[in-house]
C-alpha cells in the first residue's frame, strides 16, 4: 500500500471520528439546544403578534400603505438578524403576525423588530424657570426647495456600528445631500449648546456641539454591542411609519406540523436503507464499500449543520437539497463503479481497472458538479439580492452537499477500495459485480 | 444493439405532446396559488376534549380544505386556509365539531395576508433563467473540444426546459382537476428539478464526449447511440436509487410533505427521460440538420426520406 492511501486512510478516519464525536449522542448533542438549527417549517418558534397604531401615521399615506412598507422595513430587520426564512403576515387590518424559527434571545428580536427606529434631534430651550429643557419636536430646517423639514433618520444614507476611543460601541452615521443640507443648518444654528439625540422618542445622548457638521456623526451612549447592532439595523431598514405594540407572544410547532415531520424522517430512513440495499445487492463489494462512504457522507453533512449552527438553518429547501446531494453522492460512486465493470470486462487487473474506473468517470462528476456549483452560486447571490430567502438556503446547503459529494465518492470511495485491492483482501472478481 | 436515436422522432412527438399540453394547460388554468401567496382566512381553535393534529387536518381535508396549514401553539390550534366568508366559517366549524365529536370551546378568526410576496416566486424563475444562462456557458466551455461547443450547453438547457414545463403542467392540470395547490414547497421542490436535470444530461454528455474522443464511429448518430446505450445501466441506476428515498417519502412520508415530494418524483422521472431520449437525440437532430423533417414525421404527414 502506498504512503499517500495509508495518509488519506487515517486522514478520512480523522474526520469521520471528529464528525461522530460532534454529534453523538444523538439526541442532547445533535438535537439539543446546540444542535441543528432547524427552521420554522420543520420545527417551530415564536410566534408575536403586534398591534400598529395607525393613528399615528402621516396623513400622506393610506393605513394600507403604511402597513406594507411596515412589514417590508420589520421583513428587512428580521433578514439582517441572521433569521433564516420567517414568516410575516399582516392580520386583520392593523395587526402584524411574525414566525421566527426558535432562537435564542427572543426578546432581543422583539424589541429588534417591534422598535419603531426614529431617530430625531432636538434643540434646547428655557422653560419659564429659565431652566435649559429639550423641545417636544425634531429639530427642522429648510430643505433644498425652501421648504421647512424634518431632520429625521429618513435622510441617512447609511448607519454602521463602529468602537470609539475607550471601545465603547458607537453607531456612526452618514446624511444623504438632503440631509446634509438639513443637518448643517442645525448644527451652525446650536453651535456650542446642547443638541439631544433621541431614538425611539428617549434621549439616547446630548453632546454639545463643537462644529458646524454637515454629512456625518455618531451617536454615543451607554450601549451594548448587542444594542449597537440592533439601532443599526433599524436605522439602515428605515423607521417604522407607526408604532407597534406586542399584543400577543407564543410558542408555535413546525408549520409542516410535528407529527408530519416525525413520519417524513421514518420514512426517509426506510427510503435510505433502501438505497444502501439496492447499492449492496447490484454492486456488491464496491457498493458495501460505497454504503460506507454514504454514511460518512450523511454523518459529515450533519456534522457540518451541527457545528455552524449559528449560521445554518435547516429548512425544508435545505432538505430537498440534502436529498438532490446525496442522489449525486450515489450517481458518482455508480458513475465509477460501472466504469470499473467495464474496465474488468475489458480484461484488466482489479488494480488497474479500479485507477480507470476512477479515472474515466472523473469528467463526467466534475463537469456535472461544477455546472452545478455555479448554479448555486448565482441562486445564492441573486436568492439574497431578490429577497428570495429560501431560494438561498436551498442554493446553500446544495453547495456544501455537492462539495462533500465529491469529496465521498473522489477521496473516500477510492482510498477505501485502493486499501482493499492493494492489501488483496478480496481478489474475486464477482464480488465486484462482474461475471467470470 | 438498440436503436434510441434512430426512433428519435417518437420521443420527439410525445415530449412534444405532453408539453403542448403543459403550456396549454399553463396557459388556460395557470398554476392554483396556495395560502402561501394569496393570504386567506387565520383561526385559533381549542377543542374540548383535545383532539390530535392529523385528526384535525385530515377533517379540514374531508370538509374541502386540503390546503389548511394546522400548526400546534400548545394547547390551540392555530389553522391558515382559503379565505372564507362567516356563513363558511360557521358551518366548517360545525363540521368540524361533529365529525371529531369534540367541542370548540375557543375561537378566533382573522384575514390574513399572503406570507410570501407575489414576486418571491417570479424572482426565483429570475434567478434560475439567469443561472440557466450561466450553467449554458460553462457546458460549452466544458465541451469547447468538441464542434460546436454551445449546442451541448444548448440543448442541456432546452431538456432543462422540457423537464421544468412537465412539473409545471402536470401541476397546473392537477390543480384544475384535482383542486391541487402550489405553495413555496413547489418552488423548492422546481429548484431540485432543475438541479437534477442538468447533472444527468452533462453525465449523458460526457459519456458521447469521450466517445467522440475515441472517435469509435463516423456517424454521429451511433456515437450518440452507443453512449446512451453505455450509460444506460448508470442513468436507471442513479435514478432507481434516488427513487427508493423519494418514494418512501411519498408512501410513508407526512401528509404536509406530500405536494413537495410529488414533484421531486415527477421530476425525477422527466429527467432521467429527457437526459436519454431528449438531449442526445437533439443534438442529433441539431448536427443532421433534420429541422426540416420533424414536421414531415408526424404520423399522418408524409413519410420521411
């Protein structure tokens, strides 16, 4: 046996005994609350419902209007929160339910999607004691047209989260030109006095004003890196365009119902120990060593959701991916296995017929799975831009399934049949399949 | 030795067949939307004595609610379906009590917006054309060895085509019929299709690649032949295997799954068939220049030269 099989023997052991160690035992390490991440439709979350205060809104808009682009700004901050594929719909007139798939802090994404977001500014004045007092309203201006103008979060271009010179965390912000424009009158108009900075209608700070600032600035206060990202996030979704109030919490089971997604499990089972049947009985002793490297495949893909759960979420695309990704992981171990019949056929060694086999079928698993890569990538990217969310989890996950594919039936199907042809454990050519 | 290329013409005709079909039926009875993209009517049941949830959705199936999402809040029910009006509501949940012998004890209803925005799905076709464009280019660079490299990655697409037209028809009549209903699973389900077509053509593609290498004939129609032939044991195999896991799905599998694993199971069979008896054959076609003649092949036209 060769130096490099013996090395890509033990390497493959590696993995897989790191990759069962991750996941065993099977129920408080794999499913448990450190386990997979799974999605609303195969395992539940929360559901909130929150009540809109359509009194409030501007008067330029129609309620129905102004709960569309709620749902689309409360859609875009559940999306930056890393939540995989939430479900948002709007109930009644001028409620809002919400599904998110179980996470950790759920009150951190209740405040995250419920907070309107305003930002504002607002000027000092002496009350009747001549005590210095912040105004009831946002600070105004006059706009590019003449015309006197909010200066509210509606004009940034971007907000991002950044430390300051103690590391405390900090959002920086940057004005579009109208709000520049705004932004400069208000600060050349309050130089060298107090400008509060108000969020969601409390004063986050009151920083004296030291310049005349046109298209930038920051907002300090006592925040938490957590309440840094979460401003940010809802500075960059736009204010809500009314207030919300959270009228109802409750856990809900997967939308694909418990007892349903229990049943389809059983059967997958049942349809893989099919396969790894049909694969050991057509195939025999490549197709034993081929139900091997399927099983490190499933336990390594598993592995992988198990350990990046933080960013992975299993969902129904997901599993439609995980079943198109093992069909290939399948299709390329028959790919070489038939060329390896061939090959014996043809009156070759085992040894040499096993390299050809691999060989041969080499174009055919790499061409299809890298058509298949790019396919993904641009789902990927365009499932993103287009707010197709599960268009991406799909694309994803039949990435890295693709990619361990190849990775089975290339490295872990060959090292393991080169071990067996080359320490001549089994010679006969009928355990390979072929009739002699 | 068995002849495909050679009756080319009558896989040709029944593609052609089912998928005037498919476009037809798309065209006239378009594909039934579910709750997912229309919105409809939301409702919080509690039943007393408690009553188990494939029960309960198999009785909205039974009273003409097929599509009812039934999701557990611990002990309520909380149930999205098809818009209906207040007398709907009244005898549904009539029904419902009498045929679970169970009372309603708790209620609540609501209209509710669709959950996936109308252009989810029409982005997702979007970004599929465009990944259809790309996965072209990089077949024809892959067969760039070949004569005209961008028929390969041509007609890989168009048995692309023909694989994703088939699913949406076969839905699309379904739902006519059979009052069957797309929800975002249908898109997820579509994408695996479109997954799976293209890795069985390239496969198929491949094996008269190397056979054109080896130059084994002159006529490209043999070539074309005895690859499929080559690959034949392959392609049934790869597709048998993958119909052990879908079918048990489709058996055994919960009752909510079923519309996705329906189209994983038409699709498979559309792409295993497109990949032997539509690709090839094209490209076949496409290089004889026989354009001319799939008119004149049709059964009660003239006989071909």
């Amino acid at each position: 046996m060769t130096r490099k099989n013996f090395s890509l023997l033990i390497f493959i052991l590696i993995l897989f005994g790191f990759a069962l160690w991750s996941i065993v035992p099977f129920n408080t390490k794999l499913l448990g609350p450190d386990g997979l991440r799974l999605g609303l439709d195969l395992k539940g979350g929360s559901q909130l419902l929150y009540e809109a205060d359509l009194s409030k809104k501007s008067s330029s808009i129609t309620d129905e209007e102004a709960m569309a682009a709620v749902i689309m700004k409360i859609q875009r901050r559940v999306n930056e929160y890393g939540v995989a594929e939430p479900m948002i719909q709007k109930e009644g007139t001028d409620r809002i339910l919400v599904q998110l798939p179980g996470i950790k802090d759920i009150s951190r994404a209740i405040n995250l999607i419920g907070e309107t977001g305003m930002l504002y500014f607002a000027e000092q004045e002496f009350d009747e004691d001549g005590n210095p007092v912040f105004k009831d309203e946002p600070a105004k201006a006059i706009n590019k047209d003449g015309n006197e103008e909010e200066l509210t979060g509606k004009y940034l271009k971007r907000a991002w989260q950044d430390l300051g010179a103690y590391n405390e965390p900090l959002v920086r912000f940057e004005w579009d030109s109208e709000g520049a424009h705004l932004f400069e009158q208000i600060t050349e108009r309050n130089l060298h006095k107090q400008l509060a900075i108000l969020v969601d209608e409390k004063v986050i700070s009151a920083p004296v004003v030291q310049a005349i600032i046109s298209d930038s600035g920051q907002i300090t206060g006592s925040f938490t890196l957590d309440e840094v990202e979460d401003l940010v996030t809802q500075l960059n979704s736009g204010a809500l365009d009314v207030p919300l109030a959270l009228i109802d919490q409750r856990d809900v089971d997967a939308t694909l119902g418990a007892d349903s997604v229990r049943k389809s499990i059983l059967a997958a089972e049942i349809g893989l120990i099919l396969l790894l049947l049909f694969m050991f009985l057509y195939y025999r002793l490549p197709g034993l060593v081929a139900c091997v490297s399927l099983g490190i495949y499933g336990i390594v893909l598993l592995a992988i959701f198990k350990l990046f759960h933080a960013n992975l979420t299993l969902t129904l695309p997901g599993i439609a991916a995980a079943i198109l990704s093992l069909g290939m992981a399948v299709d390329a171990n028959i790919l070489i296995f038939e060329r390896v019949k061939e090959e014996l056929r043809d009156g070759r060694t085992l040894g040499a017929a096993v390299e050809a086999g691999f060989n041969r079928a080499w174009p055919a698993i790499r061409d299809s799975n890298i058509t298949t890569f790019i396919a993904c990538i641009i789902l990927f990217w365009l499932g993103g831009t287009f707010g197709a969310f599960m268009v991406r989890g799909f694309a994803l996950t039949l990435f890295i399934g693709v990619a361990l594919s190849m990775f089975t039936a290339i490295v872990v199907t060959r090292t393991f049949l080169r071990f067996i042809v080359n320490t001549r454990l089994v010679v006969n050519p009928t355990a390979y399949g072929v009739k002699t | 030795m068995i002849d495909f290329v050679g009756k080319k013409k009558w896989f040709f005709l029944l593609s052609a067949l089912v998928i005037i079909i498919a476009i037809t039926s798309l065209a006239a009875f378009k594909l039934r939307p579910g709750v997912d993209f229309t919105g409809g009517t939301s409702m919080t049941l509690r039943f007393t004595p408690q009553v188990e949830q494939e029960q309960l959705r198999q009785e909205f199936t039974n009273l003409g609610h097929p599509e009812a999402i039934v999701q557990m809040s611990g002990g309520d029910f909380l149930v999205r379906l098809k818009e209906i009006s207040p007398q709907e509501r009244e005898s549904l949940t009539e029904g419902l009590e009498t045929s679970l012998g169970s009372e309603i004890i708790a209620r609540d209803y609501n209209t509710i917006s669709a959950s996936i925005a109308a252009n989810t799905a029409r982005n997702a076709g979007i970004a599929v054309m465009i990944a259809a464009v790309a996965m072209l280019f990089y077949i024809a660079w892959a067969f760039r060895r070949m004569p005209k490299p961008f028929r390969w990655g041509a007609c890989a697409i168009i048995a692309l085509v023909h694989d994703v037209l088939i699913v949406m028809g076969i839905f699309s009549i379904l739902g006519r019929m059979a009052n069957v209903e797309v929800s975002a699973m249908f898109i997820t389900g579509l994408l695996a299709v479109v997954g799976y077509s293209i890795n069985n053509t390239v496969v198929a593609f491949d094996r008269i690649r190397e056979n054109m290498v080896k130059g084994i004939n002159s006529d490209f129609a043999v070539t074309v032949n005895s690859s499929l032939l080559e690959t034949l044991a392959r392609s049934l195999n790869t597709s048998l295997t993958t119909l052990c896991v879908i079918l048990a799905l489709f058996l055994f599998g919960g009752s909510t799954i079923h519309l996705f694993v329906a189209v994983l199971l038409v699709g498979l069979l559309s792409g295993t068939y497109s990949s032997l008896f539509i690709a090839g054959p094209l490209m076949v076609t496409w290089e004889k220049g026989e354009w001319g003649q799939l008119f004149s092949w049709v059964p009660f036209g003239k006989k071909p030269v």
